[in-house]
C-alpha cells in the first residue's frame, strides 16, 4: 500500500527524499555516509578529547594497559605456566615480552573495537533521537577513534622491535611480508566492526547481549593465541581451532612482524570469508533495525 | 501545478502501548513459555491507563498536509497530540507505518538544548561538531564561523569548554548554528522556550528574514501563540494524532485554544509533558483539582485553592512554582511566582495553591504550570510544564458602584485601584 502511494506521488512531483515504511533488505546509504566524513572525523576527534582530557597522563593511558597486560602474561605465562610462544615447530628465538606485546595490542583493538561499535545505539541514543545522520557513521567512527590507541601502541611496540633487531641475538627478521600488515589491521575493523553490529542491532530488542559482550570476549580471548603458541593447540584439533577467525589474523601478524612461524593461506582465507560474511550480516541487520530503533530504545 | 517542498501524504505512526523500552531475552523467553502455557503474559505492564499492553496506539492518523517554499508553518496542539512525532518522521530520525513523507532539500532540526553538544569540546569544536551533524562540511563551516560566532553571542567564551556554558548559552550557540546552515527546511521545536527574551526577538527576525529573503521552509512548534502570531503565516492543529485545522493562523489559535472549552475541575496531566531538563526530572505534575469547586468559573477577586498531585521521583526541596496566564484567545496576562521554594520529599504528594484572581478582568483564561529551578546566573531549569495546566472563567461580581468590566477595550487585568486624595492645605 505503501509503495502505490509513493508511485502516485512520484507521479505528481519528483521528491529528492522519500520517507515510507518500505524496507529494502540492504540499503546503506552508503555515499550518504561518506558525505558525512566530516562527522565521522569530528566523532573521532571527540571520543579522543573526551577520553583524555582532564587525566594527567593523557594518551599515555593508552601505552599503560597493553604494557600491563604485556607484563602480566610474562610473567604468568612465560615465566610460571612456562607455556610455549612458538607457532611451528623449529628453533627460533623470541623474545617473550615481544611475543605477547603484539598479540595484546592486537587483541585490544579488536575487543575495544568491538565493544563500542556493539553499544553504538544506547550510547548515542540520544543524539540519533533528535536529529538524524547515516547511523553507520557511530560505528564506524567507533572503529576508527580506536585505531588512535592502536597506532600509539605500535609505536611503542616499533621501537621495542627495533631495538632487538638492531641488537640482534633473536631470530627476527625482515620479510617481505611486512607488506600484509595494513591488509591485517583491515581485516581486524572488518571483523570487530562486523561483530559490534550485529550485536548492537541486536541490542536495540535485547538489551542483555551488552552484559554478554563481556563475557563472550574474556573466553574469546582464551581462544585465541594470545597466551600461547599455535605449538600448544594438538594437531587433530587444528582444523577446528583455525575456525576462529581471529587466530589466523593473529599468527599471520606474528609471521609478518618476526619473520617466521605460521602462515597457513587457506585459513586465512576462510577468516576473510567469515569476516567479509559478518559484516554483510551486521549491515544488513543494521539497515533493518537503524530505521525504527528509535521507537523501540 | 504548484511545487511543494514537502508533502506528507496520509501518514500514520502507530505504537504499542508499554513497548516502549527495549525487552530482555528472559522476558521473551518468559513471554512464550507463558503463552505455550495459556497463561497470562507475566511480563505485561499493569496500571497504564486503560490501554492494555500491546494495544495500538495512533500517535498520527492518517494526517496530510503539503509545504511551499518559503512558507513558515505553525504546529500547534496540545501535548501528545502528534506533533513531536510528526516532526520526527519528517526529520527521518523514524519512519511512518503507513503513508508517505517526499522532501526537497535539506532539513535542519534545531537541536535541544545540550544535544550535539560535547561538554569537554569548546564552543568553537562543538560549532564545528553540531554543523557537521546537520549535514554541513568542514569548508562550509569555515566560511560561516565567524558569523555563527557573532550571532550567537557568545564569541567571549568560544574556546571554553561547553560544559561551564549556561543552557541559555548553549541555546544560543545551537540556534546560531542551525540558522547558518543552508538547508531547505528547518524546524524548529519550542527551542526559543529557554533564552532571553531578546535573544527570542532576534530569533524570531532572523528567522522570519531567511524565510522571506532566502525562501526557506520553516516548520515551527510552540506552545507559545504568540511567537506563533509573529512568525507563522499558516498553522496546522493536530488533536490526538489528527489534523483538524490547516490554514490561517488566527483560526487556528482559536481551534486550539476551544479544543478543551469543557472547564473541568479536575485536570489530569498525561505522560507527554513538556520537559526541558538535561536530567531526569525530579518530579512530574500529575492532577490538578479545585478545592470545594463545583466549576471552573470564579466571581471576580476569589482566592481559589487549588490542590496540585504530583510524582516523586527524587526528593527536591529548590523547587519554585509558577503559573503562567493567558486569556482564552493566547494573549499572556501576567505570571503569578509561588513566593518561597516548595519542597518535594516524603511520602506527601499534593500541595494545596492558593490562586488570588484579584487582578484578572473577567474573561476566560488558561493557565500554563511551570515547575523550575533557578541557578545563581538567574537561569531557569524547567523541571516540569503542563500547557495548559487549568483552565477557569472570571465571572463579574453585582456592579455596586462600578462599571462592568469591558475586557475588550480595558484589558485582561484589572490593577489596583487609584487611590485619590486632596493634598492637605492646599487651595481648591
């Protein structure tokens, strides 16, 4: 009934804007969206001021929690449970500290990531109440302000790296695939992106998938190898724990990075399949529900 | 055939009743279990009315209406009549059940107080920041920031952070911000409440002068009939989701204004209150009733005692009171303020008002309720409005003496009469 009604008017006068109840499965506006990326850079530049100003530290805060959590895994893992940091079998030396630096800086971006993007709808519905803008652009300045912390933290990580390699004394070295890193950091937005949405669609029925996220990414977390070396997982297991599509997003950061360990090409490719396959999923639940949330919020 | 910018075309927003919130899994998982069972839903809202959970509810029936370029439409009606709604599907924040809404352009939503506003960024960041929310670009920002800035008054304070600005100034900022954007359509919804009431002149000017001078649309929602009179040309008047009036502005106020011509003794306020906290307000107004009254209509000079029902959410005690007056036709009369802080704690839900009519002309009048707070800058923070609050008649006492009164030529006020004495010693 709708869409007869939108035809007649269509037939009187030419409107640049329409507005029905129609649902198209997948409508993202998306050059809409980018005409807003001037909001998507002030929202990122607004979640940075807010997050620092007035703390005496400032973005360092951002170098204090992995390098705490850095600390904490040597020490309970390295050092006490003695687990093994190695992906393939073979010597190679590594350092610890830089074993497990990489993998929480990883790790924390995909997981803050996740959780701001998955809260996007109560944590601005305030704003999205009073005036309108492409929703998509919340999640992903969500996504991109994270990327700030992200950078600084492998700052960091760059010099320690430096510093071993220019010592020498481990088995790091320069390989071309370097190169990969940025296409690695895209796939993490394209995944935690992909997640946060889908829950925060979700949330806007149920709100209790917010108090899940949590806990859903603290087992997570255990599933990944952050801890421990891909060595640990028993080879019949593999197949199945290669599934996780953050593992091989992990190891093949560490190949990059160190120069060895493991690169399986297949797993890889199934992690951008799931990706890619998520966050299809989330944009569509997203164009779903960024129509009428607002009555239900 | 004529170009309409906007036309809403047999539009209608249905909600159901108590889903309001979002629902939790258990909830729905409760739900079911319930219904498989044949039971009751356990989940169900009781006491909302009479309108049972999950009832339809037309906030819009069914209502249409087409805009020029260039035209200044009034919304009026009372609240929870539609019109927050109807401003918020034109402004795609969501979408109508049935019907259609086309635009041509641009709209701009003059934002609330405080919305778009980041408290840590200065003024000059959330300028940039509330300009790119309405859709403007960085460079077209940059041209007009001096001028938003100068407009808006607050070109002292611009780098400070908003967070130490006073809602009026904040106002300010947002106002000069919408009003700088070129868009097609703008709307604007009670904005001007808060504000001084020069800032609400130059408000009003402006907005008249773009809309004559640039052929904007201006869609305007107020309360106030009298920034209506000035601004509008045309108005429309929505009651209880439907359009009854679409047209001249004086006919308009009328129908408004006689839509609730029973004077009733007891007032009941429902859940569509005007509020223009930053907060959850600390109460809300509920019931009005007049004491040992059997109408609404008072003999010229009575003193009415009024008994006002209210809900605590929050024990407040700096609290102060006002009623707002306003003859039937929307013309303000005066306001009378409650002369000390009422306090709000406890178990007690009514005060009793007395209301001294001493000075009112006869006639019929509304009278706004106004419940606020007042900071040490002397701005206000509503904490809760009924428009109207009551409605009452004053009625001419048995001329003894005097004249009978003649509102139309004399005034909605009668003031305290002259005293005339002969100076002592002098010579006549």
């Amino acid at each position: 009934m709708a869409s007869e009604m939108e035809e007649q008017g269509r037939m009187e006068q030419q409107f640049g804007t329409v507005i029905t109840s129609k649902r198209r499965t997948l409508s993202l506006h998306l050059r809409e969206t980018l005409q807003y990326r001037d909001l998507i850079l002030l929202f990122v530049k607004r979640d940075w001021t807010a997050m620092y100003k007035q703390t005496v530290l400032g973005p360092l805060w951002a170098l204090i929690q992995p390098l705490m959590s850095t600390i904490v895994f040597t020490i309970v893992f390295g050092n006490l449970a003695q687990l093994t940091t190695a992906d393939t079998p073979g010597d190679y030396l590594l350092p610890e500290f830089l074993f497990y630096m990489i993998g929480n800086i990883c790790w924390n971006y995909f997981s803050t990531t996740l959780q701001a993007t998955s809260d996007i709808f109560w944590e601005n519905g305030d704003l999205m109440d009073k005036v309108y803008f492409p929703r998509l652009v919340s999640p992903i300045a969500a996504a991109c302000s994270r990327l700030i912390s992200f950078g600084i933290q492998c700052g960091l990580f760059v010099l320690l790296w430096l510093y071993f390699l220019i010592r020498g004394g481990t088995s790091i070295r320069i390989t071309p695939m370097l190169l990969m890193l940025p296409l690695l950091v895209l796939q993490m937005m394209v995944l935690a992106l992909g997640c946060g949405i889908v829950v925060s669609s979700l949330t806007t029925k149920y709100r209790d998938l917010d108090m899940l996220v949590d806990f859903a990414l603290g087992l997570w977390r255990y599933a990944c190898p952050l801890a421990y070396g891909l060595q640990l997982i028993p080879e019949k297991y593999m197949g199945i724990y290669l599934l996780n599509p953050v593992t091989p997003i992990l190891t093949t950061v560490r190949r990059a990075v160190f120069g060895f360990g493991f690169f399986d090409l297949r797993a890889y490719i199934v992690s951008w399949i799931v990706s890619l396959a998520v966050l299809l999923l989330g944009l569509v639940l997203f164009s779903h529900v960024e129509r009428t949330f607002m009555d239900t919020i | 055939m004529e170009e309409w910018i906007l036309k809403v075309d047999h539009v209608s927003k249905q909600y159901r009743l108590g889903q309001i919130g979002g629902t939790t899994l258990r909830e729905e998982f409760e739900r079911l279990h319930a219904k498989l069972r044949g039971r009751e839903d356990p989940t169900r809202m009781v006491g909302l009315g009479d309108g049972t959970v999950g009832e339809p509810f037309l906030a819009l029936d069914h209502v249409s209406f087409a805009v020029k370029k260039g035209e200044r439409l009034g919304i009026i009606g009372h609240n929870g009549a539609g019109k927050s709604t109807l401003l918020k599907l034109i402004s795609r924040i969501t979408v109508p059940t049935t019907g259609w809404i086309g635009l041509n352009g641009r709209v701009a939503s003059l934002l609330e107080v405080g919305t778009g506003f980041h408290e840590e960024l200065t003024g000059r960041e959330n300028i940039y920041m509330n300009g790119a929310i309405l859709g403007m670009k960085r460079k077209e920002i940059d041209e007009k920031i001096e001028d938003i800035i100068e407009f808006s008054e607050c070109s002292q304070f611009i780098d400070t952070p908003v967070k130490r600005y006073s809602s009026g100034m904040c106002v300010k900022l947002a106002f000069s911000v919408a009003a700088h954007l070129d868009s097609e359509i703008m709307i604007m919804d009670e904005v001007l409440a808060v504000g001084d009431m020069a800032f609400q002149t130059k408000c009003l000017e402006t907005m008249s002068d773009v809309s004559r001078v640039e052929g904007r649309t201006i869609l305007y929602v107020s309360h106030n009939m009298n920034t209506i009179r000035r601004l509008c040309d045309r108005v429309i008047v929505l009651d209880h989701g439907k359009l009854v009036h679409d047209g001249g502005v004086e006919e308009g106020i009328a129908i408004y204004m006689g839509a609730q011509e029973r004077l009733s003794t007891c007032m009941e306020y429902g859940e569509f209150h005007e509020r223009e906290t930053s907060e959850d307000p600390p109460i809300a107004l509920k019931r009005l009733e007049a004491v040992e009254r059997e109408s609404m209509a008072f003999e010229r000079g009575a003193v009415v005692r009024l008994k006002l029902f209210y809900q605590i959410m929050r024990p407040a005690t700096d609290i102060w009171l006002r009623f707002e007056l306003k003859t039937a036709g929307g013309q303000l009369v005066g306001t009378v303020f409650s002369i000390e802080k009422l306090r709000f704690e406890g178990s007690k839900q009514t005060v009793l008002v007395d209301f001294d009519t001493k000075h009112l002309a006869p006639g019929k009048f509304c009278a706004d309720i106004v419940a606020y707070r007042k900071d040490g800058l002397g701005n206000e923070e509503l904490i809760d409005g009924v428009f109207p609050g009551f409605r009452f008649e004053i009625t001419d006492r048995e001329p003894e003496d005097q004249l009978i009164w003649l509102p139309q030529y004399w005034g909605p006020a009668c003031l305290h009469p002259l005293q005339i004495s002969v100076e002592e010693g002098s010579v006549s």
